[in-house]
C-alpha cells in the first residue's frame, strides 16, 4: 500500500517527502511532478512568495531509468527564500541577535492552539509547520501515485465553481463531454483560466472579487470540484470503518490547508430532496453493463466506488492571515490588540485544487490495490483488465 510523509518548514532549507508502496514499473519523469508543482504556484490572488519560488522536485531514490524500483522514493523541493531566513530558522546555533518573539495569534490560524499544545513561547515554529507551503511536497508526492493511476486508465482533475461571492448557477454544461475524454481534461480546460473556472462570467466575477478583497486587505475562499474518472465498481469496502472509500477520500481531502468542508456529488442538495428524486436508478446494457442517467451518488455507494464519475466538492475558507487585522491579544502581556499580518495570499482556491487532486490519488491507487493486489505495474494492469471484462460478463445475456 502506497503511504507518504512530508517534513520541512515554509521557510527552512527544504520541503522533502518519502513515498512507500509503490509498485515498480510506474514511468516517472521530473518534467511530470514539475509541471503539477507549477500548477499549483498559480492563479490570480496568489501572494509574493510565489514570486520569490519556482518549485522543482529533486528525485533522489526510489526510480531507475525513469521507472519506479519498488523502493520508496524519496523527494527534495529546495526553498530559495531560505537565505533570507537563515537567522529566523536557524536549526543549531541561537543568532547572537535572537528574533523577536511572535506573541499575537491571528484568528482562524493554527497559531494559539499549537503554540498551547507543544508548549512554545513563540508562535513562529507553528507557523512554520502548520503553513500551506507543506503542501507543495504533498502535490510532489501524489504525482505519483497519479503517474501509476493514469498508466492504469485512471484521470483525475478539477475546477473551480466558486471564489467569494462569484459562483456559476450549476455544474458547467461543457462538463460531461470533457469528463468523457477523462478528468484531466477538466483540469486542462480549468488551467487555461487564471481563476481555474471553466464559466467565463464567474470568471470575471471572481478576478473583479478578489481584486476588491486585496485591495480592502481582506481574502476569499471558494469550492474546488473533483473528479476521478475510469475507476471501476467495487473498490472500497463497507465491512470495516477504516476501509470505507468515501471517508479516506473525504479525509484526504479535509487534511488540506484551509479546508472547511467536503461534499460527495450533490449530498447537501440531496438531503433536502425525497428519496425518489435522489438515487441514481440502473439502466441494464448488454454491451456496456450497468446504465445511469444520474450521479447524484457522485460515484460512490455504501462506501463503494459505483464505477460512475467520482465526485468530491471541497469547501475552503478564505485565508486567515489579514492585511486588514482582526481582533487579537498578545499572549504576554494579555492585552487585547489587533492580530499581525503573516507574508500571504488574497486568495489559493486555485491552487488548493490541483493540491486536492494530489491528496486523493493515494486514496484510489491504494483501494485500487487492495482489490487487485500486485508488485509491478503489468501485473497490475492485467488484473485490472480482467476484473474489468468480468463486471461486463456478469451484465452480458
């Protein structure tokens, strides 16, 4: 089973990650984990940082002639902001002039609660660690796990329906015919925008929106969609809790920076609605099997892929570091003041969905693998092959 650990601080020398489990075979090239890490440095409303990093992933184990070993991989992004904060974050030796202590925890940020919990006297090690940029060594190490799954037939992409008070009134019409050439072809479409929509007037709603929120020192959140296409029926089980393929996806997902909520297919509409007008009826087809006209479900039933697009909906809070402070107290002296301003962004919604396409590829390569097992990536795709022709066996007269 595929497992990753990222470690690294925002500003320290370097983010890395060690990716276990993957099968040998799986054709891996820089130029593929690059190109995703580039996707995620975009979008309008990103902050300075972005300009400041060009992010490239150092392979150092685990791949042989551009193929996967078996062996774990281990990955390496360098920070070149690090040499402005060699002083700051010095790992060894206290500078002679120490910097000062951050006291002023901003609202909505992991910065009182982790400064209590590892008992700190400075909130600047939270801020370290707790950081959105961890989040460039998690889209390195989910490449992978996406390189293996596209080998296999298995695409995964994303937009973005929604940033701030900008939304589009339903899912987009052009959806469906991309969604049948694969989910990538979302993503690609949604790249071509640099707000990541596929709705031309959301689109300039939210550029107008965000542009507005930056310059009133505030942010913007919005809703990521995701899809994973080409995943057959069965995967996932219903027997134990810890192997429900909907919660491991909804955690992946909620385990994002920033993420306050996550949706399967239209489940909050559907909550609202009688059964009769909710599930996705079956439609028998010799040649093609199992039939619907609906995914309401979005692909996942009693905790099981359905073989239909996988659906997710992300919900991301806007970001709580504020040009424009919020009320705060120095932990100090316990007086009440405003909260500090932290280096950020206006609005990372784009970026946060190519970073959620990155955190569910482990999830489906691993239910993927526990179905059909395997080592190399042949033996792999043969039993996927027959598992495939056999759903479509049971379905033919």
């Amino acid at each position: 089973m595929i497992r990753y650990l990222t470690s690294g601080e925002s500003h320290g020398p370097a983010l890395s990650a060690i990716v276990e489990g993957l099968p040998a075979g799986v054709p891996v090239t820089p130029e593929e984990i690059n190109a995703q890490l580039a996707r995620r440095q975009q979008g309008h409303g990103r902050g300075g940082r972005m300009k400041i990093e060009t992010d490239k992933a150092e392979v150092l184990s685990g791949v042989r002639f551009g193929k996967t070993i078996g062996s774990p991989v281990t990955l390496v992004i360098r920070n070149r902001d690090w040499e402005n904060w060699t002083t700051t974050m010095a790992q060894f030796e206290k500078p002679d002039a120490t910097p000062a202590k951050i006291t002023i925890p901003r609202p909505g940020h992991a910065d009182l609660a982790g400064r209590i919990k590892y008992g700190f006297d400075d909130i600047r090690p939270v801020i370290e660690r707790s950081s959105a940029r961890e989040t460039a060594a998690r889209v390195a190490s989910g490449t992978l796990a996406r390189l293996f799954l596209r080998s296999l037939g298995i695409e995964i992409g994303s937009y973005i329906s929604a940033i701030g008070p900008a939304s589009e009134p339903a899912l987009h019409p052009q959806l469906a015919s991309l969604l049948e050439k694969g989910a990538e072809t979302v993503s690609a479409e949604a790249d071509r925008s640099p707000v990541r929509m596929l709705d031309r007037q959301a689109e300039t709603a939210a550029l107008a929106a965000i542009d507005a929120a930056k310059e009133h020192g505030d942010t913007l959140g919005g809703i990521i969609e995701i899809f994973i296409t080409g995943v057959p029926p069965g995967f996932g089980s219903y027997v134990q809790h810890d192997r429900r393929l909907d919660a491991a996806l909804a955690a992946a997902i909620i385990s994002i920076q920033a993420i306050k909520g996550v949706e399967i297919g239209t489940a909050f509409e559907n909550a609202r609605k009688p059964g009769s007008q909710v599930h996705d009826e079956f439609h028998l087809s010799g040649e093609n099997g199992v039939q619907r006209k609906t995914n309401r479900a979005g692909g996942l039933e009693g905790s099981m892929s359905s073989g239909q697009t996988i659906h997710l909906r992300a919900a991301m809070k806007p970001i709580s570091s504020l040009v424009t402070p919020l009320q705060s107290f120095d932990l100090e002296t316990l007086q009440p003041t405003l909260s500090r301003f932290e280096r950020s962004d206006t609005c990372a919604v784009p970026a946060a969905g190519v970073v959620a396409e990155a955190v569910v590829a482990p999830v489906i390569a691993n239910a993927l693998l526990e179905k059909l097992g395997g080592d190399h990536l042949e033996e792999i795709r043969e039993r996927l092959e027959r598992y495939r022709e056999s759903i479509l066996n049971t379905f033919r007269a």
